[in-house]
C-alpha cells in the first residue's frame, strides 16, 4: 500500500461501514444520497430507477426517504438479473 491508494481505501472502508449499519436497521429510511451511496451509484442513475418504477419512495413534504428493506430487496433483484 501507498500513500496514493489511501483516499480510495477510505471510501471503500466509508461505504462498508455504511451498509453494515444499514444491516443492523432494515427498517431505516435513507436520504437519495445514502441510498445511492449504498447502492454505488450515481444519484442521476438512482433517479433514473426511481423513475422507471424500480425503487419506490416515500415523499413527505420537504423530504423524500428510501426504505432500507426495499433497497436491499432491489440489490437482490439486481444480483438474480
């Protein structure tokens, strides 16, 4: 290892931390930007899903969250494909 491969052996350790604690709490709601991280995707490709009826959101006022079931049930649907 080298100095030069740290930044991306910190957003990978980042993202995993992310979905082991998104593991432990499967009914956690997630903002678009989490919910794309844990997916590791752009939020333009999230979107794209999200208006192609893939993934589902719930829309308050002021907020849109992403159910943590839902999107592991997405990954996993994604990984039978």
């Amino acid at each position: 290892m080298n100095i030069q491969e740290l930044p991306s052996i910190i957003e990978s350790l980042q993202k995993e931390v992310l979905l082991l604690k998104s593991e432990r709490k499967p009914d956690r709601m997630l903002t678009i930007s989490e919910a794309a991280e844990l997916l590791n995707i752009s939020r333009a490709s999230f979107n794209n899903y999200r208006k192609a009826g893939l993934i589902n959101a719930l829309d308050i006022p002021g907020e849109t969250k992403f159910s943590m079931e839902q999107l592991h049930a997405f990954m996993d649907s994604v990984k039978k494909n």
